[in-house]
C-alpha cells in the first residue's frame, strides 16, 4: 500500500487495463487516509469498554428518578441518630391493627417505611381491614399469643376507629375497647416484647358516622392510650391524633389526606410522617 501512496506500482498492477489500476489507485488512497486518522493504541485502550462500565459502579451516571404521583418513604430522609448511637440486633415486630395498617386495604405505608429504614428487621403485619379492637384481640390469641416468650422484640397496637362509630350497631363503649386493648398490651407483654401503642386518627372527615359525641369519645379513648405508658402498660404511647391534625383538631390535616379522601384514611404523606415518628421514637435502633 505504501508504494502505491508513493507513486510506485508494482508489476501486477501494470498489467491491469488504465481504468482498474486507476479505481484501485484511489480506494487504496482512500484506506489510507481513514489508517491516519486512527487514534493511537495507547488511546483506543485507555477508552472503557461497556463491560467495563457495567462492572464499575461509578462508571455509569446515575438515572434520573421517576416522577411519582404519591411520595415515596424512599424519599423522606430517616431522622438523624443520636450522637454516639449503634444499632442493636434485629428487631421482629408484630404489627395488630385494622385498615390503616392492613396492606390489604391500602393501608401500611408506614410500616413500609420501618421496613425500608430497619431492612435486616423483620415486620409481621397481622392487621386486618375493618377490624374492631375486639376482633384484634382475637387474632392476637389465635396467632401470637401461643408463640414462645422472646419471639418478638415489639408489638404495635394501632386501632379502635371502628368501635368508636359502632357504639350503637355493636354496643362499643370506651369501657369495652379499653379493656380489650388492656389484654392486648398485657399479652404482648407477656411475649417479652415492647408494646408500641398508636392513639386513634382524627376521623371528623368521615361525616357520614361522625358525631360530637364520638368526637368526646375519640378525645376521651386517645387520652386514656397516652396514659397507659405513664402507668407502665405500654412501654411508648404515639400519638397519631396530635400529629396528624392541624387547624381543626377532629380533621386531618389537608396535605395528609390521600386523592379522595373519605376523611379518615389518611395518604402516604400521612403514613412516613407516623412512620418517621415511630422511628424515632422506637425503632431507630433497629437495623
């Protein structure tokens, strides 16, 4: 190819009729030229390949997240952990509650968030869409109550809005439910674990059972609960009430209402503000 490029022709080459040798002439030029404008080894080596870039972790840039139309709890920061703090061992945690933590009915997004920020702990959610707290207490006896001491390190107790509008359907009075709740927390004490007690949510939305009476229930209910971590029944009382209202105590909040909203199941901005406080108030320790 060089003699060629430098005027040269070989033998062979003479023998072919004017035209031939003078396209042969040009695309060896041609080869020539795209030969000069190659990179040398050296650049073309320190180029990654693919494989390479798949292999690296920094290698790639990271994509864009996706638009969501509900928050993720990925997306709401953990509170910051005290100076000094290390994580314990795992925790395993039994949740008992109705639709407001039943994946089932939609509801759990707040354990989803534990489940994200504790991710070697384990989570059973036994809550069951529409349950009243009597109804709780029986699935606590058939499922948990039998286990060995030591099975769970927490058990979370979150209900009672269901009792409150069936006072007159199902004779629910406050005395009933605080008793029931009473034989939850005693039972899951008995199991060895920590009793997390969740205060009902404001439900004053749901006017179609809403009343001024069940608003006196519901005040009278939710301060007997954060009583019972003062007398020891419960070793940390949450109060899912006082946080998610504003404005109008009995109502919540706007910005946590979910697309919709029948006024007492909240949405996921809802769910990681009781989660993040349930966080920090329990489970921060958790890995």
């Amino acid at each position: 190819m060089s003699r060629l490029l430098d005027g040269v022709q070989p033998p062979e080459l003479k023998l072919m009729p004017r035209a031939a040798r003078l396209t042969v002439t040009v695309l060896v030029a041609l080869a020539g030229a795209c030969e000069s404008r190659k990179p040398p080894a050296s650049a073309t080596s320190a180029a990654p390949t693919l494989a390479a870039a798949v292999a690296s972790p920094g290698a790639a840039p990271t994509p864009a997240p996706v638009a969501s139309a509900e928050p993720s709890a990925l997306a709401v920061p953990a509170p910051a952990a005290a100076k000094g703090e290390t994580k314990g061992p795992p925790c395993n945690v039994a949740l008992l509650g109705d639709s407001l933590t039943d994946y089932g009915s939609h509801g759990g997004g707040y354990v989803h968030y534990l489940e994200e920020r504790c991710p070697q702990s384990h989570f059973l959610n036994l809550a069951k869409g529409g349950a009243m707290v009597n109804q709780i207490r029986r699935r606590f006896e058939e499922t948990l109550a039998s286990r060995p001491r030591g099975s769970f390190s927490h058990v979370i107790v979150f209900g009672g809005v269901n009792d409150l509008y069936s006072d007159e359907t199902a004779g629910r009075t406050t005395t009933k439910i605080e008793a029931d709740l009473t034989a939850l927390y005693a039972g899951a004490r008995a199991l060895g674990a920590r009793v997390i007690a969740i205060t009902v949510a404001p439900w004053g939305g749901f006017t179609r059972y809403f009343t001024p009476h069940r608003a006196d229930t519901t005040r009278e209910l939710n301060a007997w609960i954060l009583g019972q971590a003062s007398d020891g029944s419960v070793d940390v009382a949450v109060d899912a009430h006082g946080l998610l209202s504003c404005g109008d105590p009995d109502r919540l909040c706007e910005r946590y209402e979910r697309a919709h909203s029948d006024g007492l199941h909240f949405g996921q901005p809802g769910h990681l503000a009781l989660g993040a406080l349930l966080y920090e108030r329990e489970f921060h320790a958790c890995p």
